[in-house]
C-alpha cells in the first residue's frame, strides 16, 4: 500500500469484495447471446454511480477477506456495511467532484508532479518502484495520476468551503488552556504550546465544519441509492 500525503477524504475498509454482475441473454437466429450490462446504484443529481464504480472501489479488499475466513453470517455482515460505506464514499465524491466543476477549479500538470514527487519521497520510491508498486495494486500510472489530481481538487475546495472560514483566536486558545491545564502539566501558556493548542483548535473546527459542510452538501443534493 502506497503512503500518501493527498488528503483525505478516503476512509480504509478493511474488508470484502462483492462480486455482482448482471446478464442479459438474447435469442437471435436460433443462438444465444450473454451480454454482461452494467446497472445503476445511485443517483447524484444529474450523476450515477454505476456497479462497476461500485465495484473497482470493492476489488482491493477482495484478498483481504479471504484471508480472514470469517463465518459466512460474518461475512455477509460485512460485505454489507462494506457496500454501504463505499457507496456512501462514492456519492460524496460525485458531489464534491460537480462542486468543483460548478466552481470552475483546476489543477496543474505540475502541481501533480509536486503531489505523486511528495509521495515517492515519502516511501522512498524511485519512479520505477512507483510504477512496480502500482502494477501489483492492479493500477496503470495514469490511472494513479488522475486519481491524484482530483484528490488535490477535492483538496482544494475543502480549503475554499471549509478551511479558509475558521480562525481561531486568542482567546479561543487561552480558554481551552484554563480548561485543559492540568492535563498539559500546569506547563506555562509560551510560544510553543500556544502554537499546539491553537494548531489542535484548528484540525478540531475543520473536522467539524467538514461534516457539517458535507452534510449540508446531501441535503441539497438529490440522492437515490438503489438497492
């Protein structure tokens, strides 16, 4: 598994992948003819998520839970809440991706660079160790590539949605430092832990505002999942 230091928003499950596939069959001159159709799970405005979305997002986690041979009723268990998280995932990134459409934001070729660079460095990858990585994952490079930019594009929005309407003040931090004293040790208000607190209030206020913020998103979004 490839660290990364492009956000956010992808929850690991560690679990299952479930196998569902549709078949069409049609008589035609006395022969019959399977066609495997792809079918609809949810709907996110004018977007779909498709089974085969569904489906790519489930495939890692397919070796996983063989090897965890779970009891069938536990297993089914949680290929359910599996299915239900990812679909979950997969209609907040269709909002988040038509809200960075609807607002018109970009990423660069070379802010890209920067990104996959930043990750090379971070597990010691050489390109082609990347590369190597990447074809064991099941996953070309440009697939990587894209999946990378529109990570810095969700990115982004959240710091235009979210990050950028917190601040937190002076006070804000000398009365979480009242309240939590003795668990900081009675250690005196300096620079340094000033800039603790206030670095702790704010990863606080952007978990909170996000949650906030996406859930806002939902409810005036149209959204049908199809069972």
């Amino acid at each position: 598994m490839i660290k990364s230091t492009t956000g956010h928003f992808k929850k690991l499950v560690c679990c299952v992948l479930v196998a569902v596939s549709a078949c069409l069959v049609a008589g035609t001159a006395g022969a019959k003819k399977a066609e495997v159709i792809d079918r609809i799970v949810a709907v996110v405005n004018d977007d779909v998520v498709t089974l085969s979305d569904l489906n790519e997002e489930l495939a890692p986690y397919e070796e996983k839970i063989r090897q965890m041979n779970y009891p069938l009723e536990k297993e089914m268990q949680m290929r359910f809440k599996l299915r239900e998280d990812l679909i979950n995932q997969l209609v907040e990134k269709k909002l988040t991706d038509q809200l960075v459409a609807r607002k018109d934001i970009h990423i660069g070729e070379k802010e890209v660079d920067r990104a996959i660079e930043r990750v090379k460095s971070l597990n010691q990858f050489t390109d082609e160790a990347l590369r190597a990585q990447l074809k064991a994952q099941g996953l070309d490079y440009e697939t990587y590539r894209s999946e990378i930019r529109h990570q810095l594009l969700r990115n982004r929005l959240v710091s235009y949605e979210v990050k950028s309407k917190i601040v937190i003040t002076d006070e804000d931090v000398q009365a979480y430092y009242e309240a939590n004293k003795k668990e900081l040790g009675n250690k005196p208000l300096e620079e340094a832990l000033r800039s603790s607190i206030m670095d702790q209030l704010y990863q606080d206020a952007v978990g909170k505002k996000f949650a906030q913020w996406l859930s806002d998103l939902k409810k005036e979004a149209h959204i049908k999942v199809i069972q």
